[in-house]
C-alpha cells in the first residue's frame, strides 16, 4: 500500500488527510513517544544541550546524558554495560565489527530483520542461514563450523509475525568456546518479561554468552539504539567499531527521553499491564472472528484473509471508517502482503472491541 502522509499523531490516532483515525501500527507499544514525562525530558534536553554535540563522544561528543542512560539500559536489562549508538541497524552493525576480530561465522535465522545479515557481512564474518526459529538446524552448522568462532544472530521477537525466538534452544547448541548469541530484540524490549526489558528476561536467562542489541525507537518510544550484554564486549564495541567511534551520538535530548522513558517503565509496571490485557483482547477477539493468530505475547497479530484479493477492499473500508489496519508488504511475512496490526498500552477496551466489529463485519461481507 502506498506509505501514508502522517499530519499529527497521538499515541493512538493518526491525522492523515485532514482526518483523525483510530491507529492500530507502528511501534509505540506502551505508548511513551507520547507520554508527557518524556516529551517534557525532551524539550528540557533540547534546551540544555543544543540539537547535536556535533561531534563523536570519544572527540567532544560525550555527554553525562549519554553516559547515565547507558547505565539505566544496563541496569534495567541486569547486563554487565551498555553502549549507545545512533539506531538499532547501527547497534548491530557496531556489535559485528567488535564480534568479527574472533568470530569468524554468523549463523542467521532465515526470517531475521535483513540488518543482522547486513552487519555479519560488513563485517567480513561468513554468513550461513539456519531455518527459522530451528535450534536443530543452528546445532548443524555449529557443528561444521564451531572452531572458527559461532555468533548465532536473531530476533528477539519477529517484526513480521511477532512470534519468539527460542532462545533457550539457541542458547544449548552454542559451541563451547569463541561463541556468542545475538538477541535482536527492537520488538522484545519495553513489552516482554516481568520488568519489560525484553526477551531474554521474559525466558529468565542471565547468561554471558548472550549479546543483546536494540532500538529506542520503538518500545522506549524516543530514538537511538543500544548494546548490552558483558563488559569485555561492550569495551569491545568501544574500542573497535568504527560506526561508534566515528559518528556522531543519538542526539542528547533523545537521550535524555529515554532516561525518561526506562524510568517510567520501572515506576509503572500498570503500562506493561494494560499492555498484556489489550494483548490478550486482540488474541481473543481475532480468534473468536476466524482470524488465526499466533498464541505469543507480542503485540503483533499477522494474518491474511482468503480469498487475498478482498484484503484492499478491507483495509480501504476500514479507513473510510475511522481505522487504520496496516495491509503491508514487508520481508518474513507469511505472504506478500499481508494485514499486521499493532496494539499499545494506550488503547481501550472500547477503542480495540470497534476494531475487531469492524473486521468482523468485513469478514463476513
């Protein structure tokens, strides 16, 4: 579908056209790039640090900002260190030219976000794809490869579909030395696990083979992306990615929202509620119309409707209603295009019931 022309937004609408619509896509899965405390942490940001420190920050481009949220990430994920970088396609290629200089091979999950490829293979790594979400397959490869230095990469959570990696598998079949597991996790973080931080808190894993890289754009509702994982690794990225040492830092008043952000995840575990229960809403629904969906905990819902050439005439119907639905084309999806529709901790119950009437009432049309 053609991309839309956004006007204004709320953490639950889009203005598009002059018109204000019911929004169910995007990111912005607590809500929070629209939560006062964090706009408030912005403009204060702004009006303390300038737009840019115009520099990297092992020159003149560091900030206490920059260093206190590393911190807060590190800490609110129970990681040794964090590292800031611009985005989360930057965060993991910093993390590859640190792992390249002893890992040799990337194993990558067929269906994960094509940044994880890009970045292994920047980064002069071999790259070998394992089948999706198959603990088995990676074992294979770990076993033809396993002396050259393993990273095994993958989404936390699948941006396409929403369903899990299976970390603890992963985690099992990793070669014994000179071997690391990357959890992707830009749609894992601030909505899986009992404190939000992500999938591998939702898994009740703490172990230092695991190497974690994020976004703060999605969740934490602000910008920016990050690593996190064990000491030595995060000094590694410090010192011998060249996409941190010689670019200029996410801007600091991001960062500052940010700071804003993780704080009002730990004092209020009540959005991570509302979160879950709109989850289990949208599941429950979706399934009571017909509409399968996967049984996970994102707040994902992928799906298609047969036969697929009615899915424009549904989606265009719904705008016409007031609802944004997305009908997208996006890499790992179960088809072409396919409906994937998003649901935060802001909407209401009565807000999601008008959703599922109306695909209701399409469906049986």
């Amino acid at each position: 579908m053609a991309r839309l022309n956004v006007t204004a937004s709320t953490a639950t609408t889009i203005t598009v056209d002059g018109r204000e619509v019911l929004a169910f896509g995007g990111c912005n899965y607590l809500g929070l790039a629209h939560h006062p405390e964090v706009v408030q942490a912005l403009a204060e940001g702004a009006l303390n640090f300038g737009l840019s420190t115009t520099a990297s920050r092992e020159t003149t481009g560091n900030t206490a900002v920059h260093e206190d949220l590393e911190r807060d990430l590190a800490r609110w994920m129970n990681q040794d260190a964090a590292i800031l970088l611009a985005e989360g396609y930057t965060a993991n290629i910093a993390l590859a030219q640190a792992l390249a200089r002893d890992h040799g091979i990337a194993l990558i999950d067929a269906k994960a976000h094509r940044s994880l490829r890009a970045a292994a293979t920047a980064a002069g790594m071999q790259v070998f794809e394992y089948e999706h979400r198959s603990p088995t397959s990676a074992a294979w490869l770990c076993r033809q490869y396993g002396d050259q230095g393993v990273a095994i990469l993958t989404d936390g959570v699948f941006a396409a579909d929403g369903a899990l990696a299976p970390i603890p598998g992963l985690l099992d079949v990793l070669p014994g030395r000179r071997a690391t597991l990357v959890v992707d996790d830009c749609h894992g973080v601030a909505v899986l696990g009992a404190r939000g931080s992500g999938t591998v808190e939702h898994f009740g894993i703490r172990d230092e083979r695991i190497a974690i890289t994020t976004t703060l754009a999605k969740g934490v509702g602000c910008y920016g992306g990050a690593v996190i994982g064990r000491r030595k690794l995060i000094d590694s990225v410090r010192e011998h990615a060249d996409v941190y040492r010689r670019s200029t830092p996410v801007p600091t008043p991001f960062a500052s929202a940010a700071r804003a952000a993780v704080g009002v995840i730990e004092r209020q575990p009540a959005l991570l509620d509302a979160l879950r229960r709109n989850i289990a809403q949208v599941r429950g629904g979706l399934n009571a119309i017909g509409i399968g969906v996967h049984g996970e905990d994102a707040p994902i819902f992928t799906f298609v409707l047969d036969p697929r050439e009615r899915m424009p005439r549904i989606h265009h119907a719904l705008l016409t209603e007031g609802l944004y639905a997305p009908l997208i084309e996006y890499p790992g999806g179960p088809t072409d295009q396919f409906f994937r529709i998003t649901v935060t901790a802001a909407h209401t119950p009565e807000q999601i019931d008008r959703l599922l009437a109306a695909f209701a009432r399409h469906c049986a049309a």
